[in-house]
C-alpha cells in the first residue's frame, strides 16, 4: 500500500479507485532483487485482491529444452514464476492477456496492467484504463485492488492531443495489408511520443491483430499507452469523439516516405533480396490463434529451408487451442518451433547463427539486436514466411509501389 500510496502522490492522484483486474510484468527474472521483492510479499501471506495474469517469465515450462542460457539463470527465473503463482496470479505467462476471453476487461473498466503492447492494447483497443504500470507496482497494485486515480484512468487524459493523417499518396493496396501496421506503429511512437494520438485514414473495423501490431510498435518506438484509431477503437467512432470536441495540439500528415524509412530503418542487417538468414522469429507479441492459422496458409505445405529456424512465440493456452484443433501438430510437423511463456528478444532461445534473423515485428526488431545481439531484417509476415522456405531474403515490393 505504501508504493501505491507513493505512486499517487507521484502522479499528483487525490484519491485511490477499485480495480477489475491486473495484468503483471514483475514475474520476469532481472536479477535476485527480483526475487527478494517477490519473497517479502509471499512471506507476508500476501494475496492479490483482483484476477491477476503474469506476463511472460524468463524462460519456457513447458518446453525447458529450449533454454540456451545459464543453468543458474533458468533455475531463477522458474522461481520467480512460481513465487508470483503462490501469490494467486494465474499462470498464463503471455505478453497478449487480452487474447483470452476470462482475462479480457470490458469498456471502462478499471485494471492494473504492466507490459508495454499489453497497457497499449487495454487502453485503445478494449477501451478499459490503466496506467503505465511497471515491476513491483502492478503487484502492489494487484494486492491492494486500487490505483491512482490518474493518468489514462480518467477521461480527459484519454483525449487525442495529436492527429496523424496518412497522406494520399500511401497506396490502397498497402492499407490493405498487414505489412502496414507495425511500420505506422513506429512512426507513430516517434511521432508522439507520450501523446495519446488519433490515425485518420485507416480503414474502419480494423483486426484486432492489425491493432495489436500498431500499439506494440508504438510502444517500442515511444511511450506510447493509448492511440486512436477512427472506426476501429472504442473511444473513437467518429474524429470528433477522440478528440473530445476540441482541436488537436498538433496535426502531422504521415506519408508513404516516411513509412518507407522507418520499414528500412527496422533492418539492422541487409535486408536486400537474396541475403542469407538463419532465422524467423514471429510472434511479437504473442502470437493469436488467427495468427497461427496464417502462418500455416502462407506455408502452404513447405518447410523451412535446412539450417533456418523458424520459431513463433505464442501463449500457452493459445497453443492448447491450437493443439485442440490439431494446428498446432500441423505447425511442427512443417517444421515450425512453438514457444511459449517467454519471448525470443529476451530469453537465449535462438538457435546459434552468424547470420542474421527475420522477424515482422517491430517491437521485436527493436529490441533483439541490444538484448540477445543478433542482427535483424525486417519484413512483412508473408515476405518472413517465403524467406524461411528460401533460406534468404525474399521482398514483397507490390504493396509499397516502387521504390
């Protein structure tokens, strides 16, 4: 209660307000401190107050044989998730808690989440509230059941201050497709910042796939925890109501170059056609049922070419519908490797590789050359896909026009 009690002085909050539920980052392992905050609680006989799911941990429980890492540091980690389990949270150990329907809070709903895709996703594409909570205060939270009032808990916080229009010069073809999305995320985290900010000119009814892969880029790129998107999120049916009534601070007209860059910047490797990899990593954030389905369509009955690892990361009780429905037996009998309970850009999983690896991700291809040093091409899902059965870098340039 004293870290809550701090976070709402913090935040200038004159008052505390209930919580539905809590989604928590603080089971992933840093270091012992981690450890000894997690030990002080369960020897307090804390309980959290609320549901509670835990965000990804260090390392796979259910395929241990996956770790590459230090022995000592996999012992840890697995500690540490079960120290958080003790504490009542549920084990879903997924960066995507909105994937799963019991833990999924409805418009308006107060929660507690941590992780960067998750606090975005909760707050734009569910239209529920919570702040930006980090390690040891979503737990707080969590076991008192209350947060500050203030921030994203309010409503004239949730107000677009930024208007982001596509120029008209992005071409149909591209909206259209999932190469877009994770490409606008991080112009629009460059762009805003910690603004919350509304996208004019999306198409209405987006996915929630497309949405995910907006907000986690967005994320990355900035301190993004809520967007707009006109026709697709809750709070913005109209430009109007995103904006509360008033006019933008700042209106910014995104067009096709600077999409064209900030895709281009995503490679930290050569990502021209022909450049041999060694892996694909997909599912940043976790990949969804409809995900592993599209994956298994853009297989199309083919293999990854010899020598190239191809490893999607999803949640464990995604990859038990999958396994219900035999997809996920179809996946690995291609030769696709599922991950769960952690992610590749934090856990040593990677198959050992000088060359570089492919992901569509740009959170992923954000993160993993600074945290597990491989070097990075990005591309679209289908153009990762074609590339894993090539064994080296094929381009889809039809949805971006020429170059």
């Amino acid at each position: 209660m004293r870290l809550v009690v701090r976070a709402a002085e913090a935040l200038g909050a004159e008052r505390l307000i209930p919580i539905t539920g809590a989604h928590v980052d603080s089971c992933l392992y840093h270091g012992e401190a981690t450890i000894d905050f997690a030990d002080r609680l369960v020897d307090g006989g804390a309980q959290v107050a609320v549901p509670t799911t835990l965000n990804v941990g260090a390392l796979d429980l259910l395929h241990p044989e996956l770790w590459r890492g230090d022995p000592r540091t996999a012992e840890r980690g697995r500690l540490l998730m079960e120290r958080y389990r003790s504490l009542g949270c549920r084990p879903t150990y997924t960066c995507a808690p909105y994937q799963l329907p019991f833990a999924r809070p409805s418009l308006g709903d107060q929660v507690a989440w941590a992780e960067s895709n998750a606090i975005v996703f909760c707050n734009s594409v569910l239209g529920a509230r919570t702040e930006r909570y980090g390690d040891f205060t979503d737990i707080a939270c969590a076991i008192a059941g209350r947060v500050p009032d203030a921030g994203l808990h309010r409503t004239d916080a949730r107000r677009a201050v930024l208007l982001l229009r596509l120029a008209s010069d992005v071409p149909d073809r591209l909206r259209a497709s999932d190469a877009l999305y994770p490409v606008l995320g991080i112009v629009l985290g460059r762009r805003a910042g910690s603004r919350v900010a509304v996208i004019d000119g999306l198409a209405p009814g987006l996915s929630d796939e497309r949405l995910k892969a907006i907000g986690a880029a967005a994320a990355s790129s900035g301190a993004v925890a809520m967007f707009h998107a006109i026709g697709s999120t809750p709070e913005a049916p109209t430009l109007e109501a995103a904006l509360q009534g008033a006019d933008p601070e700042e209106t910014v007209t995104i067009d096709l170059a600077e999409l064209r860059a900030a895709r281009d910047e995503l490679s930290t490797a050569d990502g021209g056609p022909g450049t041999p990899i060694g892996t694909v990593s997909l599912g940043t954030p976790h990949a969804s049922l409809v995900e592993l389905q599209g994956i298994e369509v853009e297989l199309g009955g083919a293999r990854p070419a010899p020598g190239v690892e191809l490893l999607v990361s999803t949640g464990r009780q995604i990859l038990a519908g999958a396994e219900e429905v035999g997809l996920a037996q179809r996946l690995r009998a291609l030769g696709v490797e599922l991950l769960v309970d952690t992610c590749s850009y934090i856990a040593p999983v990677l198959r050992p590789s000088p060359l570089p690896a492919m992901t569509d991700s740009g959170k992923w291809a954000f993160y993993a050359p600074g945290n597990i040093g491989r070097e990075v091409v990005f591309g679209s899902t289908r153009e990762c896909i074609r590339s894993a059965i090539e064994g080296r870098v094929w381009r889809d340039a039809e949805p971006w026009g020429a170059a």
